[in-house]
C-alpha cells in the first residue's frame, strides 16, 4: 500500500466563480453556505425572481393540466 494514500478525501479546493445575481466575485466553497452566489442578498433576491415569476422555465404552452384551467376544478 501507497504510505501517502489516504482513506480521507482531498480537501475541497476553493474557487472563485462569477455570482449569477450580481456578477462579483463568489467563493464556490463548503465554506460559502450561499455558493454560487456571494451573499445571502444575492441569494434571495434570485430566490425572489423565480417566486414572482420573472424567471420560468420554458413549457408546452399549455395551462395547468391536459386539459387546460378547466382541468383544476375552478
């Protein structure tokens, strides 16, 4: 057996990424609990662009169900 082999895992190298809200300088580390993002303001204002909707992902077009909002029982 290799006497610089490890039964621990390589500590995980920290890395500057662009932070998708603001495009600043994020550490992408178990260290950043917001990663990818570099603040928890950025976090939540992303956070806040999907829940308003601003950001959505591309569908078929059709509302709610198969069969359209008459689908949902309103």
């Amino acid at each position: 057996m290799d006497p610089m082999a490890s039964d621990h895992p390589p500590a995980a190298r920290e890395r500057r990424v662009r932070c998708p809200a603001c495009g600043g300088d994020s550490l992408y580390a178990p260290a950043n609990p917001h990663r990818p993002f570099c603040s928890e303001r950025c976090q939540q204002i992303d956070f806040g662009a999907w829940a308003s909707e601003r950001f959505a992902l591309p569908g078929s077009g059709e509302a709610d169900g198969p069969d359209g909002p008459a689908s949902r029982g309103d």
